[in-house]
C-alpha cells in the first residue's frame, strides 16, 4: 500500500497543505516547530483513524477552528483508494472509502466503548472486593489486639496482619481512582459530559456465569465470510471488473449504425420543377468492423482482466484472512470461557479453605500466616474469576466484529 497523495485542512498548525508524494522517497525539510512531524501524523491518523501522538481528538484541530480533514490517495494492489476523513467537534469522527461512508469506524467505536464500559465494570467489581478484604483484615486485627491483651498472640501477629491491611487500602485506593479514570475515557468515548454523575448498570449484578453467545465454528466462518465489509466492497470491485472486461471486448465487434430521415422542399424537382412542398425518405445503414488496430484494443482488454485477476486475488486474500481472524476470535472465546469455568471453580474451593482455616485458627491448630494465606488465596481467586468474565465478555465483542454481526446492538 503506497500513499500518493494527502490534502491537510485546518489539522495542528497547518491550514491548507497538500503533498505529493514520490515513488521512491520522499524527504521534509524545515525549521524546527513547521510541522514536519505533524505532517507524519497526519499520514498516521488517515490511515488508521487516530492519532500516534494525541489520542484526544478534539486537541488535533487547528487553534480556533472547528474541524480538520485529511484526504488521501492510496495505491493497493494497483488500484487507486480515496480515503477522506472529517472531525468536527459537533457531528465527531467520519471515515469515507470512495466517495462512501466507511462503516467499520463505527464497528471499531462499538468495540472501544464496549471495552471502556466493560473496564469500568470490572474496576468496581475489584472495588467492592477490595473493600470486603479491608473489612476481612480489619476484624482480623481486631480479634488479634484482643488475643494480644489476653496473651495468646503476639505484636508480630498483630504486624503482619497491618500490612496486609494496609496492602488492602493501598488496592481499594487504586481501585477507586482507576474507577473515575475510566468512566471518563468511557464517557468521552460515548460522546457524554465526562464531569456525570453516571451509573453503570451492570456494577450491581453477577458478571460470572456462562456465556450467552455461543456459535459454531462453522458457523463462525460462514457469518463472517457473508457478512464482512471488505468482501462486500471487494465484490463490488469484482463486479466493475468484469464490466471492464465486457467493454475492453466490445471494441472488437462490429458497430452497426442505421439511419433514417425525411426531408421536404419548396421549390421541388418531383416530377420536374414545381413550386410547392414534396419530400421523400432516406435511409441508411453502416457497418464499422475493426480490422487495424494498432495493439492498442488488445492492451486495454489485457489491462482489465489483469486488474480483474487482481480482484480476485484480493478477495481470495481477504477470504482467507476473514476465515483465520473469525476462527482464533472463536478459540480465545472458547480459551476465555474454559478459564471462567475454571476460576469459578477456584473460588469455590478458595472460599471452603479459608471457611476450615478461620475454624482451625479459632481452635488453635494452624497460625495466623495460615489464616492471611487463606484469605489472600480467596481474594486472588474472585479477583482471577472478574478477569476472566470481563476477557469472556472482550472476546465475545471481537468475535462479534469478526463474524461481521450487530456489535452495536
């Protein structure tokens, strides 16, 4: 893939520019501050519709305007791609492919704001277990100070459960503030007021359990291979393709041409001269056949089945590709689900462990280490069972992409 051309308005500190590019190498030069690297992060942005240096795009507008385009020219596969993209700060981010509205943007939007909202909820998830290890080691401690005073426990017991506890604060601290980072990323990614006051509504319920979206691997690959975008562009392609070819052979038929007319005049010569109006009827036909054409219909009609095998190779390579992404999205779901079954199995016996140390510590047969090792165990494991429903729910997302179906809805 080679960029040909790009137009810059109203991007950083360049107004109007537009650059063409050679087909070896290309070299900007300038004083320090011109905008040489934003001219490379132009490049970068149209092509991958962000940018490698500011990720917030509002602050890549020129100063006191309200919006930046970038328009490109590629060459795949030789075969020209015009690329336009707009940021207002009033309608956001639109990407065109051809003249047309790219919707994978939106599919990729879907997906970022999918995984915003699903960090959000995991974050709380670890702040309410956070705060229940907090209260877990509080009443710890407290039981230790009073078998400290009643002289079955030590100041070295009391210690170690301290920096457990505070350990705990330092994770519910942690917590909390990741919490707020992410809502507002997740709140500017949805186009809301990052200062909010929003509720997520899944932070109150269970996010275990088994997963709702369950293909099958055939399936998997033949959603994805009738639903993908770039197949449906490509056979648009194909389709003008072999249009080409059909007009490349026409050159080579005979044209065939037929007329006809009638005329009148006044004076006449009908039958001798008279003055008065008579006409008659003309006919014709032509016929044009291509005998000498200098090679020059036989490149055009070679050109285009060349530019057709080209499509086809495209689509052959996309097909292929498609295949291989939609099939590993289904294993990492398959992966991700195996892992949460596993982990609500952990925690299961996590919690019966430390429910028996709690017992045996009361009675005096295991120590305290024991009794924090426990706890610890069972905190780790609900800790392992939210990353693993949050990566089910991740992988479900980009296996939706994937297969090309709602990731939207």
């Amino acid at each position: 893939m080679k960029l040909k051309r790009l137009n810059i308005v109203n991007f950083k500190n360049h107004e109007l520019r537009e650059f063409i590019f050679n087909k070896k190498i290309s070299c900007f030069t300038g004083k320090n501050g011109v905008g040489k690297t934003n001219v490379l992060d132009a490049m970068y942005y149209l092509s991958f519709s962000k940018s490698f240096i500011n990720p917030t795009d509002n602050q890549n507008i020129r100063n006191q305007e309200d919006f930046f385009t970038l328009r490109g020219v590629y060459e795949i596969d030789q075969m020209e791609e015009n690329i336009v993209l707009t940021f207002s700060k009033t309608n956001g981010k639109t990407l065109k492919r051809n003249d047309k509205e790219y919707e994978k943007i939106k599919e990729d939007l879907y997906i970022e704001v999918d995984q915003a909202y699903w960090l959000v909820v995991s974050l709380i998830n670890k702040q309410k277990l956070a705060q229940n290890y907090k209260e877990l080691l509080t009443t710890l401690y407290n039981n230790v100070e009073k078998s400290i005073k009643e002289g079955v426990a030590t100041k070295g017991d009391a210690l170690n459960v301290k920096v457990k506890l505070n350990e705990a604060n330092l994770a519910l601290t942690k917590a909390t503030n990741g919490i707020a980072l992410a809502k507002m990323q997740l709140l500017y990614l949805a186009g809301l007021d990052v200062t909010g006051n929003y509720t997520v509504a899944d932070s109150d319920i269970a996010i275990g359990g088994k997963s709702r979206f369950a293909p099958q691997e055939s399936e998997v690959v033949n959603l994805a291979l009738s639903n993908r975008l770039e197949l449906k562009e490509l056979s648009k392609l194909e389709n003008i393709s072999e249009s080409q070819i059909i007009i490349a052979r026409s050159r080579f038929l005979p044209n065939i041409v037929a007329t006809g007319n009638y005329y009148m005049t006044n004076p006449n010569t009908f039958n001798g001269f008279s003055k008065s109006f008579k006409g008659a009827f003309a006919l014709g036909v032509g016929i044009t056949i291509p005998i000498f054409h200098f090679g020059d219909r036989i490149y055009t009609l070679n050109a285009a089945k060349n530019e057709h095998n080209i499509v086809l190779n495209r689509i052959e390579q996309a097909r292929k590709l498609i295949s291989l992404q939609s099939t590993m999205s289904k294993y990492k779901l398959d992966e991700a689900k195996s892992k949460l079954t596993t982990a609500i199995s952990n925690i299961e016996a996590a919690k019966e462990n430390l429910r028996l140390a709690e017992l045996s510590y009361k009675e005096g047969l295991i120590t305290l280490s024991d009794l924090l090792a426990a706890q610890t165990a069972y905190i780790s494991a609900e800790s392992e069972q939210i990353d693993a429903a949050i990566d089910v729910r991740i992988c479900e997302l980009t296996l939706k992409k994937n297969m090309g179906i709602g990731v939207g809805e």
